[in-house]
C-alpha cells in the first residue's frame, strides 16, 4: 500500500499486483463490504446512543432545579463535539452522494474552431443548454446530448446594423435568451415575436463592461461588471424597459454571476474570491472564509437543486461543489485545460464549458438524480430558475 493526495487529503491506495486472480478481486470486494458494514453500524450505534441519552437526561433534567453533577465544562465540551461529529457526519454523506471525474461525454463548439473557445453556458429544466463562445457571433441551443436545437446569429437589426459577440448567456422569466456584450457594453435580449420572421435583438441596457450574466430566483436580470466592479440587478418588463435597478459595488474584477440559494446572487472574482450576497445585496459570506477554501482564479458559478454552490476555478483547472453543510467536495480534479462557464441540470449533470479544448464537457456528478422540486418557486422549478452560472 502507498499513500497518495486526494482532494487534499491522505489516503492509501492498494497496488494491484500485474497479474491478479480472482480470489484477490473476492478478497477486496470482502473487504469493501466489510467497510460499508462497519461505516452503518458507526453510524447506527451514534443513532441509538443519543437518542437513549436524550431519553435518560431530558426527565431528569425536568425534575432537578440544577444540573446535578454536569458542570459547565461539560456541557461547553459535548457541544463542541457534537459539532465536530455533525461535521464529520455531513462530510460522508456529502462523499457518499457525489462522484468524482466522472466524465459522461464531450460536446464540441457547434461553430468549430473559426472562433475561439466556449465560453459562456446557461442550463434549462429540460437539459437544454445555451452556449457562447469567444469572438463568435452566435449563440448555440444544443440538447443535453449535443444536437443542435437552434442557432441565432448576434446581428443587429436597424440603423446600427451589425454583429456582436456574446460574452455570457442566459435566459428570461418568460423563456427569452439574454446575452452580455462586452465589446458594445450593452446587454441584449433575443425577442422571437417581431414582424421579422427570424426575429430581433434588442438592447434593453448599456452596462460598462459586462462579462457575466444570469437571472435570479425573483426574475431580476445579473449582470457582472468588470470594468466597473460591481454587479448589476434590474427587471425587465414586457415593452423591454429596465426597472428596479440596483448594484453591488466593491467588488475585485467580477466575472461570472448566479442566483444564490437564499434568494441573493454569488460572484466570482477575477484571481480573488467568490462572495455570496442576501436578496438584500448585503454580503453573506465568501466561499474562502465560510469553508477555508484557497481559490486560484474562480471562473464559472451556479447553482444545483439541493442549494449548494459549484465553482470552476480555471487557474487550478477544477470544479468543487461548496454543500450547505459540510467541507468542499472536488467533483473535477482533471481533464480541464481552461475551464469557464459551468452549468448543471436537475438530472445530475454537470456541464462545463472549457474554453481551452473547445467544448462542453458533461459530468456525472450525483450518485443519483437529485430530487426535482415541483414547486415552481425553488431552484430549478422552470427554465429561468434552473441552476447555471
């Protein structure tokens, strides 16, 4: 047996002999039996030995002025480590429920390699996905399997006729795609109800340097701004006017935007962090200081149905998954050359836009599906609330 890093911790790897039997591969099966017994009956005898203290203590408790012979100390001591076990406890289910690197296929840029690399990606209910790509005028609809669904060419009608590359995409409360234009600074929104048979852009707003952009649980418009250090939130009304427009500033170069659990929005920071803020725009907490996570350059957020935050880092070429209880779970640790935009569906996918092999790479994530909530109002109850980036 040697020992080996995984995920930051040490671990002891069996080495095979070259020419194995069938008795060892027994043997080892035995052995991982042998382990899942032991990790229940842990589990198990924890199960039973609190709940017959809370039995024994809670009418003694009740029929004593004081504490009898418990001290303070006591008490302070069994809380702390009852908090460390709960942690303990959160972590091998969080490990048991998700899988790592477990790739299920490779989507190539519809637009091949006449532009550069993709980029941005956005996530439907049905498994649908919406891709940009760098440079590239278009943007792509693709199943969950790579067929092409429908492609809208970014030009510009009117006046100002022209192309305009789509940085990031997402889509609207009412099913409409919506696109953040750095180059123009301008965010446009794709209305297929025009006397125009193809249908038209329009530009709803002109932001400064928009990199990022998402919908939140409320169907509040998220646009990240560079240039300008903060991240914009508007809504959008049915003659495409911008209202209740509010900004989050202080931010160290933002990059890419999602819904949070709470109802709020997290960020990305360019080499920095991501910052998690309430509905209210107040800072919750960032990832680095709630679980003690170093980031390399945080690219890609969203988030999944059970409310936990994934992250692409593309400097450290991974993706980890930050869990409402529990330490991060590294769910890609390789296969990554540049990883950007992340997405992922209510089915267990996760879907990765790696800007430096040109494609979407689709992984497995959950061990099983994760629960669909059929209320329309949590995360991924439709097409707008679908976690992504």
């Amino acid at each position: 047996m040697s020992p080996e890093m995984t995920a930051g911790r040490t671990v002891m790897v069996l080495l095979l002999p070259p020419n194995r039997d069938k008795g060892f591969v027994m043997d080892n099966t035995l052995e991982t039996s042998q382990q899942k017994e032991k990790l229940l009956k842990t589990i198990y005898t924890l199960q039973l030995k609190s709940s017959a203290t809370l039995q024994a203590a809670s009418p003694l408790l009740s029929s004593q002025h004081g504490m009898g012979m418990v001290t303070q100390h006591h008490v302070h001591q069994l809380a702390d480590m009852a908090k460390s076990l709960c942690g303990d406890l959160d972590n091998i289910k969080n490990l048991l429920h998700y899988c790592q690197d477990n790739l299920v296929r490779k989507i190539p840029n519809p637009t091949g390699s006449h532009y550069g690399g993709v980029c941005g990606i956005h996530c439907s209910l049905d498994g649908s996905i919406y891709i940009t790509a760098e440079s590239a005028p278009w943007v792509h609809v693709l199943s969950s399997t790579g067929q092409t669904l429908q492609s809208l060419p970014c030009q510009q009608t009117g006046k100002e006729s022209g192309t305009f590359l789509p940085e990031d995409v997402t889509v609207t409360r009412t099913g409409r795609v919506a696109v953040a234009d750095m180059m123009n600074g301008a965010i446009w929104v794709f209305n297929p109800h025009t006397s125009l048979s193809k249908g038209e852009w329009i530009k709803i707003r002109k932001v400064g340097s928009p990199r990022g952009i998402a919908v939140d649980l409320m169907g509040r418009i998220l646009v990240a701004d560079y240039a300008q250090s903060q991240v914009h939130s508007f809504a959008l009304d049915h003659a495409f006017k911008t209202l209740n427009i509010h900004s989050v500033s202080n931010l160290q170069g933002p990059r890419y935007v999602s819904p949070a659990p709470n109802g709020g929005l997290v960020v990305s920071e360019e080499c920095g962090d991501v910052k998690v803020f309430t509905s209210s725009y107040k800072l919750l907490y960032s990832l680095s200081s709630k679980y003690g996570h170093q980031f390399g350059n945080p690219a890609g957020v969203c988030i999944d149905v059970a409310g936990s935050i994934l992250v692409a880092d593309e400097q450290l070429r991974t993706v980890h998954l930050f869990p409402e209880h529990g330490a991060p779970v590294c769910l890609v640790s390789t296969r990554l050359r540049r990883p950007a935009g992340v997405a992922c569906s209510s089915f267990g996918h996760l879907f990765v836009a790696d800007a430096g092999e040109n494609c979407v790479k689709v992984f497995k994530y959950c061990v099983r599906p994760p629960y669909r909530p059929t209320n329309p109002e949590a995360p991924c109850g439709d097409s707008i609330l679908t976690p992504r980036h």
